[in-house]
C-alpha cells in the first residue's frame, strides 16, 4: 500500500506528464522556428514585435510563449494601457532553451502517429517507440548539472518527456483493457494482450523501468503497486492526450494556416480533438465535482415545492448522462420525488451537435425517463427559451439552468457594447482563427454572455461547473501540483476562454448573477483553484 507521501509525489509526476504533453511541441515548435534563440539574443520583447519579425499568428503565439512561462521559463508582463504583452527571458531560460532539442523525437513520434489507428498499438509507430525508450534509458546522455537549478530543469525537461511517452500509452492501454481487473491482479505476459508481443513487450520493459511493472520471471509482468497508481487514473491523461491531434499542427497554427483545424466540410468530425477519448477522460476526472453538484441538486428539491424550480434544462447535454444522472438523484433522495405524480419534473436536454441530440434521445428513452430533447446555442439563449415555450408550452426562467465546462467553449463573438475604460486583470492568452484576443473584450464578451442569460436564469439560478486559468507565474511557483499549463495550451490553441476565477465572479456580480456562497466550491481549494463550482442567481 501506498503512504501519502508516494501518492502526493505520483500525483505530481502526473501533473508534470501532463505539462510535458504541450509543452514538448510548444517549446520544439518555437526552436525550430528561431524564436526561443530570438528570445534570448533580445532579452525581451513584446508579443506584436515577435509577430510581425516571425510573420506568426499573434494569438496562437502569445498561447504558445505563455505556456513556457507557465513552466518558469520565461516572465510575462501585461501592459494593459497598449494591451500588449511582454516576454523577458529570466535565469532558467538559456539552460532550458538549451535542452529544447531534446524534445525532437517525441515530437516526430506524435506527428508520425497521426497515420495510424488511434485506439490501436501498430508496428511502425511501436519500432520508433523502442528506439525513444532506449534513448530515455540513458537519458539522452545528459550530463547532469551539479548546479541545483540547472538540474531541477534538466529533470524537468526528462519528465516532459516521459510524460509524451506515457500518456498516449497509458490512454490507449486504459480503454483496450489492459487495466482490466485480471491483468492488474495477476502476472501476465505480452502474447496475452497483443499481435505484436515482441514489440508490445518493450512497452512492458519500459514501465518496468519507471517502476510500474515487476518482471520475476523474464517475459512475466506484473503491476507494482505505483503502477496500480497510475492504472487506476488513466483518464486523468485522457482530455489532455485528446488534443494531441491539435499539437500535430502547431506549425500552422503559429506560423502558416490559423484555421487549419478549422477548415472543413460542415458535419465533418472536429480535428482539433478526439472528442470519444475527451469524453472518457472526462468521465473520469469530473466524477469529485459531479459529488457537490449532487449535493446542491438535493438541497434545491427538498425545499418547499413552491420553492422548487419546476425542472432542469441541461445545455450541452452530450449523450444525456447527466440529465439521467440528475433525474435519479431528484427521484431518489429528495421530496420532490416523492411528488412526481403531483408535480411532474420537466427535463429538458440542449445541444448544438444534432448527433448528441439523437442519442440523448436514445438514451434517455431507454432509461424510461420523460424529456424534452432540443437543438439549442449556448450563444442564443433567447431562440431557446422561444423554442421551448412554443414546443412544450415550458418557460426557460422556471428551470434550473445547468452546465458542465461549456461556457468557456462557446463561439466567439466579439462584443456588441464593450467598456472602453475596462482594464482587465486577466494574465489569459486568448485567440480567435489566430487573432489575438484583448483581455478586457475576452472579459466584455462573457459579460455580454452572461447578460443574456440574466433574465432566464435570475429566478431559480445557472448551476455550472467552470474551468479557469491561473497566472504563469503562479504555476510556474508549483509545478507538479497543478494542471493548468496542460488546460492553458488545450484551450489556447482551440479558441477557448478560460478567464481565472475571481475574474469569472466578478464578471458575474457585474452582470447581477451573484455566485450563491452557499453552493461555491474550488478544486483545489486554495489559490490553485482550477475549476469551480457556482449556482449564480440574480441579486435581491
């Protein structure tokens, strides 16, 4: 069994993992294109000079250049008067830029296994994984520093790259079965799992070498109990490594084609990620915030019923798991289902992907539970509530408006009415097609978001889960205990807008929507705080 300390010290070996995932494409990217060597001749430089020298894309850049300051590499200043960003190189850059290059194979292998099955272990992508492991075994040949910093760099920079290495592979054994039961339970060999054992079992060496496996006799495995650690939490990697196909294309992203990922036939599959594998991770990283959104669901049904919203609208319903998962909940462990008869509950499922609709339909029809299923646009609030009033005779301001980590995916829009005199606190790098984004229009347009919600969601509340942004400096103060350098570059280089949260609130109390403290929650709690949890209603 593992102590507290091992675990605490796994958990940040994830965390770095996940820091290594973007941040080996990022920083490889930026050498190979003369920035980080630009970087370091100049000392500092604005993020418009470093654009217009590099003909780059200034918003993907300032996400870029924001990651490897997250990572402590470089020192960023926001001059909110220009509404431009600095970039200083500090004491750990030229060592770190230094060792960029060691990122070089790791990068090709993600770039080579775009043409491959992404759910499956294939030959080609296996022999350049052999030669990648041997590397690490040596460390690349490293000579390590005996100056602390300069060796706290050089293992940060191995860990980046044994978290490129582990984390797609780690991903694609937690959903083939590799974690089944049996096999984290007895000894078993490579022929027992793929095609390709001799290949498959250097995967096996590999995490032997890292510790997670035993081999007592030679081909014979089994989990250690730090491997059990890791194999338990296969889905924290699970959204991060769903993006890699967005990394594969940071050379165009930055420096060619801002809407690569962007340009394609309407139905098409999104390239930017692999939505089945970000749904996955998902499910397994948000199962502690669902914990308190319970918690808050059972309070709001138990009151009196003339208190009681007459049912749940969830935006973004996806598969429709969580209405069936809020339906059970009320039905269960509340007053309110107790009076189904009485006072039926009026469900309603919204989405923007037709395909999600059809299959919450689907879903829910084969639970046996009643609901309304409707096309809805988290940017048009007031077609729905004119849908549903039409269509069922339901008003949007009489339910609990719910939603999971969508806000910040909505579809820009730039605002219509913003504040020229708003400064914004925001240390974010946001982008929309590569056009940078100023932080006080990214603060203006969630305003002008919220506002048009404000009249639907006053009365019974928005109860959502949200993420957010730290500062760079912060985390670069942390590293190992956070994973917002991770979400920083996801959410960067995909047009997304994850404002820190006590912006987010003050951004809500401006609009009137002030954040009940009776139903707040922060994951972590602290000053680390990433994601939270909010029921905003209007204010008396």
């Amino acid at each position: 069994m593992l102590d507290k300390k091992s675990k605490a010290q796994y958990r940040g070996e994830i965390f770095r993992h996940l820091d290594g995932i973007v941040t080996a494409p990022t920083a490889y990217c930026l050498h190979e294109h003369g920035v980080l060597d630009y970087l370091l001749q100049n000392e500092k430089c604005s993020i418009v000079s470093l654009s217009n020298h590099f003909k780059a894309n200034e918003g993907y850049l300032n996400v870029a250049l924001r990651v490897l300051c997250s990572q402590g590499w470089l020192d960023q200043e926001m001059d909110h008067r220009s509404e431009d960003v600095i970039y200083s190189i500090n004491a750990k850059s030229e060592h770190a830029f230094e060792l960029v290059p060691y990122y070089s194979d790791v990068v090709e292998l993600l770039k080579f296994s775009e043409h491959f099955h992404p759910r499956r272990f294939e030959l080609e992508p296996f022999k350049k994984l052999e030669k990648i492991f041997n590397n690490y075994r040596n460390y690349y040949g490293i000579d390590f520093s005996t100056n602390e910093e300069e060796l706290a760099i050089q293992e940060q920079v191995l860990k980046h790259i044994e978290g490129v290495i582990t984390g797609p592979t780690i991903v694609l054994l937690g959903k083939g079965g590799m974690f089944h039961q049996y096999f984290m339970e007895a000894s078993f060999r490579a022929e027992e799992y793929h095609q390709h054992p001799d290949s498959f079992e250097k995967i096996l060496e590999f995490f032997t070498f890292l510790g997670w496996f035993t081999e007592k006799m030679p081909g014979n495995f089994q989990f250690t109990d730090k491997g059990l650690f890791f194999a338990k939490r296969a889905a924290a990697y699970g959204v991060t490594v769903s993006y890699i196909p967005t990394f594969r294309k940071l050379n165009d992203l930055l420096f060619g084609n801002p809407s690569i990922l962007w340009d394609v036939p309407k139905g098409s599959p999104e390239m930017h990620v692999d939505r089945a594998l970000n749904v996955w991770g998902s499910g397994g990283a948000h199962a502690t915030y669902f914990k308190v959104i319970d918690s808050i669901i059972i309070e709001l049904f138990n009151r009196p019923i003339e208190e009681q919203p007459h049912g749940i609208l969830d935006m973004g319903c996806g598969n429709g798991a969580f209405i069936q998962h809020l339906f059970e909940i009320i039905d269960q462990r509340t007053l309110r289902g107790k009076m189904l008869d009485q006072y039926p509950l009026f469900l309603v499922g919204a989405d923007f992907n037709e395909t999600a609709l059809k299959i919450t339909k689907a879903n829910l029809i084969k639970a046996d539970i009643w609901a309304k299923v409707v096309w809805g646009d988290i940017g048009q609030p007031d077609v729905l509530a004119h849908d549903l009033n039409e269509l069922y005779g339901i008003s949007l301001n009489n339910l609990l408006n719910v939603r999971t980590f969508l806000d910040h995916n909505r579809v820009w829009h730039k605002p219509e009415n913003g504040k020229p005199e708003r400064k914004s606190g925001s240390t974010g790098a946001f982008a929309y097609r590569g056009v940078r984004l100023p932080n006080a229009m990214v603060e203006d347009s969630l305003l002008e978001h919220l506002m048009k919600w404000k009249p639907y969601v006053e009365k019974f509340g928005l109860l959502l889960i949200e993420l957010h942004t730290l500062s760079p400096a912060l985390v670069a103060k942390n590293i190992g205990k956070t994973a917002a350098t991770a979400y920083d570059a996801t959410h960067g280089f995909s047009d997304q807008y994850i404002l820190e949260a006590h912006i987010f609130e003050q951004i809500a109390v401006e609009v009137g929507l002030a954040p009940d403290p009776t139903y707040t929650a922060s994951f972590p709690s602290g000053n680390l705080g990433t994601v939270t949890v909010h029921l905003l209603k209007g204010q008396s």
